[in-house]
C-alpha cells in the first residue's frame, strides 16, 4: 500500500447527508474478484441518467472538479452495507482523503486499509470548506498528515485529530497484511519451533 504523507488536491463536493455504500458503489458492479476497477462505477447512479449519459447537475461531473483527489461531504459517510468495494470505488476513481463531519464505523476502518484519509471535521468547518470549494474554481486542500493539518492558498488552518495508531498505518503505507509481516523474523523463528516440535 503507498504511504500516505502530504496531499495536496483539487476538492469535489458530495454535498449529501447519509451517503450509503450503495450509493458509493452499487450492487450490480460487486461481481468483479480484483480490487481495481470499480472507479468508474462509483456514484453510478448520481454520475450517470438511465441511458447512461453523465448527468451535469451532479457536481463531481463538472469540469471544475475534474482530476479531484480530495471529497468533501456530510454526515454520516459510508453508512449501510459494510461492502469493502465503497473504499476501493473512491480509491480507483481517484480520491486519496475523504472529508466529513461523520462516518459508519466500518467504512471508516476500511479506508485505512486500503491507504484513504477520511478526516473527522465539525459541521461548521465542512460547510466553510463546501462554501470555500463553490467560491474557488480547482480549489485545492493541502492535508498534512505528519502535523495534522489542513491549509488552503486562502489563510485555511484546520487542525485535525485521528488515532496515532491509524495515522501510522498511513504514514508507513501498511495494510494488515503489511503490518503482520513487520514480525515475519518473529513468525518465522515459531514456525521452525513447531516443525521441529512436529518430528519429536
């Protein structure tokens, strides 16, 4: 998994309540085995009308927040199903950082283990950014995760708080997997004890 340090990134809005995992990525898109893929049916049934023609009153479709690797939404992010492919969907189209006044629990997990920063902000400082996102043509967050913090090019300082031990994970790209084989000399040293232990 790629370490997660800076970023600095166009801001797209989803400027929604209660935002489920079926409207991230819906269910008819799950049958792939591989974890990349899905960006291109994330939102599908916001993104697109019933002929599958790109619906333009959808924001991310706009051209101003083409190439948008940061999205801003309300609360309650990622509720419902605990489907991992939510995480992938916005991962593959391209978002890295995931801004919110509240999460599903589960969804929230997932993101840290598939390398995504969803940040916990109050209501007030989310509707300053989509106020500053809609005033700004490409207006661009920079999100420091080593201090913590959020700036702008217009006198924006956020500081935000997450779990040390989540931050880690990020700043040193691990996934579980990642974090297991940290202790591969460990692992290895007690599986040569047991196959000794096996021939006794």
């Amino acid at each position: 998994m790629e370490a997660f340090k800076t970023l600095n990134g166009i801001v797209a809005p989803v400027d929604r309540v209660n935002v489920d995992t079926d409207a991230i990525i819906p269910k008819q898109f799950l049958k792939r085995i591989e974890r990349t893929g899905f960006g291109q049916f994330l939102f599908y049934e916001w993104r697109f009308d019933e002929q599958g023609n790109v619906n333009p009153n959808f924001e991310p479709n706009k051209a101003r927040y083409q190439g948008a690797s940061i999205l801003i939404s309300r609360a309650n992010f990622g509720c419902g199903s605990s489907r991992e492919h939510a995480p992938w969907a916005i991962m593959d189209y391209g978002f890295k950082c995931v801004i919110a006044p509240s999460y599903a629990d589960i969804f929230y997990n997932n993101c840290f283990k598939n390398g995504i920063l969803p940040i916990k902000l109050s209501e007030e400082q989310v509707e300053d950014l989509f106020q500053r996102t809609a005033a700004h043509d490409g207006y661009r967050l920079n999100v420091d995760l080593e201090n913590k913090t959020i700036t702008d090019d217009y006198g924006l300082h956020i500081d935000f708080d997450l779990d040390e031990h989540r931050r880690q994970f990020l700043l040193q790209g691990l996934d579980d997997i990642g974090l297991t084989l940290q202790h591969e000399d460990k692992i290895s040293l007690y599986e040569q004890q047991i196959a000794k232990k096996a021939l006794v």
